[in-house]
C-alpha cells in the first residue's frame, strides 16, 4: 500500500505541474495579445470546484466584495477566476469568444443537435468581416495570435522537458555502463536467437550507428535497423578477445513484439539477492542475501534475465479466462535453492517474489559531467531524442497490438519509482511533458492541434471557417478524445486482472 502511495502521490505532483505550466502557456499568450481569460483551473471543475478565487468566502478572507452570478448561473467578470476542480483529469483556461456559441441552439438532447447538424454545416467557409465580437474576444483577433495562443501550451511543455532534462544533467550527469565494459552481454529471446544472437553477444552498432550504453531505446533502433554489429566471444582466441559479427535483421520484425517479454534483448544481469522486501514472499519463506536461487518449478535458471523469464512465463501461459483460483495455482511454485533446498512458495498477484537483485557492473559506472551552459544544449538533445522515440512508436498505435498497450493513469504511475527519487521524478516529468505536447499538438478537434490546423487554414488560404461548424468538430472531437479515454482505462483494468 506504501509503494501505490508514493507512485500516486508522485504522478499527482507531475501531472499538476505540467498541467498548470501547460495552461500557463495558454494564459500568457492570451493575456499577451489582450484576450480575455476568465478562468485558470487545476482539475476540472464540473458543478463544483474545491477551491475558487471567486468563492465568496475566499473573497472575504482577501477584504474583497461577494461576486454576483448572472441568471444563466455564470459569474459577472472580475478578472480571471483561478481554481482547483473536483476531477483529476486535466485542466484547462477559459478563454473569451472562442467561437460564438450563441448561433447554436439547442436543448440538452441529442436529438436536437442532430437535427441542427445539416444548418450547422452550411456556410462553412466565411469572411473575416462576419465576425461579431468583442475586441477582448478570441475570434475577433487575428489568425497568428490565435495560433501562437493555442500553441502555446505545446510549446511550455517542449521547453519545459529541455529545462528538467538540462538541470537533470548539470545536477546529476550522465550515468551508463560503456558497451565494451558489459562483460556478461546480453540476455536474448528465443526469437533473437533465431535470427542469428546469442547470450553473451554485446550490440556495438545498429546500421552504421554506434552504440556507446545500453538502454531499452536500443530495441527501438535494433526495430528500425537492417543490420546490428555485435561483440560475440571468439572460442578460438586464448585470452578471451572478441569478434564483430554482422547480423541481419528481420524485416518483420516489429518494436511491439521485440518489447513483448521477455524481451527481445536485455542486460544480463547475474543472480545475486542484495536484499528482500518486506511483506513479500520472499521474507515469509525465509529467503536470504545469500542464497542461490537455482531452479524454478524444475526449470533451471542462470542468470536473474532466466528467474525473471520464468516467472513472465507462468503469467503468460495463464488463459484469457482465467480467475482468481487460476491464477493462485499459477502462482505457486517450487523453488530449490543452494542446490539442494526445495521450497514451496506462492507469488504476488503480480507473480513477483519480492527481492532486489544486486546490480550489476557498478564498478564500470561511467558519469559524463556537465556545466551549466553546456546542460542547456544536452538537454535539448536528449529532448529531442526522446520525442523522436516517442513519434517513432506512435505508427503502432493504429494496430492491434498497438491499441492493447495504450495505458491510462495506472499505467502512468507504474513508471514511477517504489521510492521517491528525485532524478528519476524529474526525468519522468520530462517524458510526460514531452507526451502531454506532443499529443496535444495532434490536428484533433477539441485538442490545441484542432484549433492550431484550423488558424493554419486561415493563414494560408486567407479564408475563415464559420463558429458552427467549429461547434460540430469540437462535438466529435470530444467524442473521439472520449472513446480513447475509455479504451485507455479499459485496457488498466484488464492487465489488473491479467485479461
């Protein structure tokens, strides 16, 4: 219950940062070209808000007189109202006259909307001169001030990644292990070894692309490439040297089935308990730092990668049905440890045994330093390197698998440490800001990129799309944003219960 905490309470953290540097962006764009801003909210607000500058009692703590509501049950404007809503699903800014809502009429049904959808429709494309507003108002400014205000969420997030990546590297440097000093290679799955690896090989080159560390974005570019070059050792030589092999690549082979566990290729990493958790079962059948763990249910086990695997293999092979009688007998298994010690013992519901494996190569650590002016620069290449990624495993989303491992909030917070971690928080933040703007700028009605595409349209062709129209693509907007929320959350509570 302590680990959930700490990986809620960091998520919380990350996300209201972003998202109040995110509407930030918004905010001062608007108030740059004199926009009217009637309200700045944390979470989202719908009936009631938990905090609100317009609450009368707030008002009266800052000496201020109570604020009058209009008929329609809208507050009379006073400046912008700031607050922090019910629901933890975002937030957003209010800004004034972002089309006029007055030309669509409708009664609260569906219905209603639907039969407006045909006079909704006519007269898309209209003149600058139809537009009726105030000066404060959104839609009476220009195109280029309307599009540098709906980009600018985007663009505080992007900035905002290369600040914490910089910071992160002035702070904290670059830490890795230098592919010549990973002694024990890879660990490969049955698949790799197929198409020409073997345990022990060390990848030094994907393409032409040398690769100084290992880390899981190299299974992207080993995706991406036609040949990886590998340090495989050479039983012929007497002092142990090596030999580049040249390997070529399947072509279709995806980053999804590479990242599918276990995984294509990992570091290989000994076994060696370095300590057991608490509350696990690990502790309740007595397991020490040192012990050697040898088999699993018969199956003998080399390496950490091996224990690992078979424990990934065991929740695999469970059926799509199966229930919670089925997976505690999928979890009991029988370990036999020091060689000749058999030990019976039932896993976590997230088929884990509960202790922390040594790490290996922690006298072969390499830290490259940064000063302050140099982060700047790495930081934006790491930025940069991190949204190509990013980019480069949304062609997978369309697929079938791809849709599978669309994760929602739980997801989210599974990436965050057990403990908190101050370098691990802030790289996180980083990643999900890159995220937060990078799906943002996507040219999806009701998102920043809908707004973005459609003051695009007026600069280049000169002409205007009419408020009602704008309407009906926010309406499927929301809609399609909507369904991905759902699917997003659907597939949190399947893993949950291992469907």
């Amino acid at each position: 219950m302590e680990t959930i905490l700490i990986k809620a309470l960091q998520l919380i953290v990350a996300l209201a940062l972003l998202i109040i540097l995110h509407e930030g962006g918004h905010f001062f764009a608007a108030k740059l070209f004199k926009v009217r801003v009637e309200k700045f909210y944390l979470f989202f607000d719908w009936k009631f808000s938990i905090f609100s500058t317009y609450s009368n009692w707030w008002r009266k703590l800052m000496g201020k007189a109570p604020v009058k509501k209009k008929e329609n049950g809208s507050y009379e404007y006073e400046g912008t109202e700031y607050g922090i809503g019910w629901i933890p699903l975002g937030g957003y800014v209010a800004i004034s006259g972002m089309v006029d809502e007055s030309s669509f009429k409708e009664d609260g049904s569906q219905k209603s909307f639907w039969k407006q959808l045909p006079q909704l429709l006519k007269n898309i494309i209209i003149k600058n001169s139809d537009v009726k507003g105030e000066p404060w108002e959104f839609r009476t400014h220009p195109a280029w001030q309307r599009l540098i205000i709906m980009l600018g969420g985007i663009i505080m997030n992007f900035i905002t990644a290369f600040v914490i990546y910089a910071m992160v590297l002035f702070t904290w440097g670059e830490s890795f292990v230098k592919s010549e000093d990973m002694s024990y290679g890879m660990k490969f799955s049955e698949q790799a070894k197929a198409d020409g690896f073997q345990d022990g090989d060390i990848i030094i080159k994907t393409d032409d692309e040398v690769i100084e560390s290992w880390s899981t974005s190299v299974l992207q570019e080993m995706s991406n490439a036609k040949t990886v070059t590998v340090l495989r050792e050479n039983p012929e030589a007497k002092d142990g040297a090596r030999q580049e092999v040249v390997i070529n690549m399947p072509e279709e082979l995806s980053l999804l089935d590479m990242i599918e566990p276990p995984l294509y290729a990992s570091m290989r990493a000994p076994l060696q308990i370095d300590s057991i958790l608490p509350g696990t079962p690990a502790e309740d059948m007595g397991l020490k730092k040192t012990d050697k763990i040898c088999s699993v249910n018969g199956i003998a086990v080399e390496d950490f990668n091996d224990f690992q695997n078979s424990l990934i293999a065991l929740q695999k092979a469970l059926p799509e049905n199966a229930n919670f009688g089925d997976s505690l007998k999928a979890r009991q298994i029988t370990l036999v440890l020091n060689d000749s010690v058999t030990k019976q013992v039932t896993l976590t519901p997230e088929f884990t045994l509960g202790f922390a494996n040594v790490m290996p190569y922690q006298d072969k650590i390499t830290t490259k330093t940064y000063g302050f002016f140099e982060s700047f620069p790495a930081g934006f290449r790491y930025g940069m390197q991190t949204l190509a990624s990013y980019v480069d495993q949304m062609k997978y989303v369309f697929t079938k698998k791809g849709a599978r491992q669309v994760g929602g909030f739980i997801s989210i917070g599974k990436i965050f440490p057990d403990a908190w971690n101050w370098q691990k928080f802030w790289l996180l933040t980083a990643f999900l800001s890159i995220v937060l703007g990078f799906m943002n700028v996507l040219p999806i009605p009701a998102l920043d990129g809908g707004h973005a595409l459609f003051a695009t349209f007026e600069l280049l062709t000169g002409k205007r799309l009419n408020d009602n129209f704008l309407l009906v693509v926010q309406y499927f907007g929301m809609y399609l944003l909507l369904a991905i929320m759902v699917l997003a959350q659907m597939n949190d509570i399947l893993r949950l219960f291992n469907i």
